[in-house]
C-alpha cells in the first residue's frame, strides 16, 4: 500500500489525538488549526479529518489540496463544515454517525420519564420537605412519534419499545413497516401532521437541512395533542423556537425537552431557563466520558477502509447534507 498524507484539522493538544498513533505506519499525519500549519503538506494530502474545526479553516485548505479525495467530519451533523466547492466535489465526505446514538437515545428515555413520572415535582418536593403524594403515568402504551428515523431514530425505538411503547416513525424512504420489528407504523414526511396528532412524545432526530429548517413550526405545534411533550435531540433551528416558546407559556403541549438551540450556548435570560414544562441540557446529552474516543474508533476503521481501498461507512450525501 502506498503512502497516504492526512491533515488533522484541530487543536493540536486535543487529548484525543494521540489514538492517531494506531494508524498505518506509512500515513503522514499533519495537525494544525490554522492553514500556515499545511501549506508544505496539503499539495500531497489525499484525506482530511475535520476535527471538531471550523469550516473557515477547512475552505482555507482546500484550494491547496489538488489530489484530495476524502474528508470525515467528527460530528454526525455536517450543515456546519459544508461548502459550496466541497459540495460540488467529487470529494466523498463521511461522518460520525452512531456514535453518538446511544448515549442521545437514553437522553429521550430519561425525558420520556422526566414527565410521566413528574420528577420535577418529586425533586421540587423533596427539598421543601413535603410529603407529596400524587399521581403518575405509564410509558408503557404511550405512543412516541420519531421525526426522522436514522440510527439515532432506531436507538430510541429499541429502548422505547423496551418500556412497552409505541413507535411511530416519520422517514423519507417509504419503507414498509413490517420490515422494522420496533415500529408499529410509519409515514414518509407528508404524512407528519398525523404522527403529530396522535402521539404522546415526539422525538425530533432530523439534521438540519434547507428541507428541515422550521419543520416544526406554530400549525405543527398547534396539531399535537395538549398533553403531549416535544423532545429535540436533533437540531435546535429544526423546530421554530417562538412558535415552541409560545406553545409552552400557552399550553399548546405539555412540555419540551431540548438538547440544541437556535443559538448555543443559550443566551442569558432565555425563557427556556424558567420554564417548569421545560428539561433542558446544555448540548451534552451525548458528553459521555468517551464520546471523542467513540468518534476517533469510527474515524481509525474508515481510514483503514480508505487505506486499503475498501467502501468507507457514513458516507454522506453532500446534496441532501446527511
């Protein structure tokens, strides 16, 4: 096998880095976080690993790198490193689905009984040293609809129908739902409105994409039902927030759990922080101890893929942005 030239774009002291090591002895390996740092190698450079980097750095680079052929993105997302010349390219670009999947499934499922089991209420009671004894819900029987039924979608199907719940899933293919154990029903995107009025939880595992940017706005809000709780692990600009902020100071639905925002961090004085109906974490519900490490495990297999001339995994396309 021929020598392959690699450039690392990140911060050179990120800890995770050092797992390059189990490449092939053969691969030239350049890491920088500005574009001086590749101007001797990026000539040579066939593959290009975009670190949790910026895309003005990645559209610095890429006119100097004439026989480039690949490049992964460390996230599952790609809307934030895409360009117009990559997207144009015969350049394939892969990325780090699944390995966030888990860890943003289980995320779903604590929201899921974060409200039927009211814990805000049992945590607001226990420090005022009340004795509160009230109702709660089953998961079980409880229908959760999943917008966009990817790895992340199929995730939270498999641990939802552990609890006993239905699953309706929301696709772009029209795959038939016998062919999916964990799925009671499914719908292509046209038929949304219908997921959203019936279900108790809606997941929304969608990217953002011109196609999904205000997917859920204030009439998809307005048909789901008064109970019913909206969960977004996917991307905050997917779901219109002011339509949501009225949705929850109204009480169109339930409440809402959120792990992406319009803007993040989340600005101070935000209504989201003083919502009751509202759980809420910081863009980490996926931060396990080894996240990183998940996304370099995926990213060493496909450069052995790509080194030995095998099919890459997580080959995105660039024309839809997932």
């Amino acid at each position: 096998m021929r020598p392959l030239t690699l450039l690392v774009l990140a911060d050179p002291a990120q800890r995770c880095l050092a797992m390059l090591e189990r490449l092939p002895e053969d691969a030239g390996i350049v890491v920088g976080d500005c574009a001086e740092a590749f101007q001797a190698a990026a000539p040579e450079a066939e593959a290009i690993l975009f670190w949790f980097s910026r895309r003005e750095l990645l559209e610095a680079v890429w006119p100097t790198t004439p026989g480039l052929r690949w490049v992964h993105c460390s996230s599952a997302g790609v809307e934030h490193m895409l360009f117009p010349e990559l997207i144009e390219s015969d350049v394939v670009l892969t990325n780090s689905r699944g390995a966030f999947s888990p860890a943003l499934a289980e995320f779903v499922i604590a929201a899921v009984l974060f409200f039927a089991k009211d814990l805000r209420r049992m945590v607001r009671s226990q420090a005022a040293g009340i004795w509160d004894c009230f109702d709660i819900e089953e998961a079980a029987g409880r229908a959760l609809g999943i917008v966009g039924y990817g790895d992340i979608g199929r995730a939270v199907a498999a641990r939802a129908r552990a609890l006993g719940m239905r699953v309706l899933a929301v696709r772009r293919r029209p795959e038939p739902a016998g062919d999916d154990p964990l799925v009671e029903a499914a719908y292509l995107v046209e038929a949304l409105s219908k997921v959203l009025s019936v279900s108790d939880y809606i997941v929304v595992c969608v990217p953002l994409t011109p196609a999904t940017l205000g997917l859920i706005g204030e009439a998809e809000l307005r048909l789901m039902k008064s109970s019913a709780v909206l969960i977004n692990v996917g991307r905050g600009p997917v779901v219109d927030e002011g339509a949501l902020v009225r949705a929850l100071e109204e009480g169109w639905i339930r409440g809402a759990a959120l792990d992406v925002f319009d803007q993040e961090p989340l600005p101070a004085g935000h209504p989201f922080y003083r919502f009751e109906n509202v759980l809420l974490s910081a863009h980490c519900a996926d931060r396990t101890p080894d996240w990183q490490d998940r996304a370099m495990e995926l990213f060493i297999e496909n450069f052995h893929r790509f080194h030995r001339g095998a099919p890459l995994h997580n080959v995105v396309d660039k024309q839809l942005g997932y």
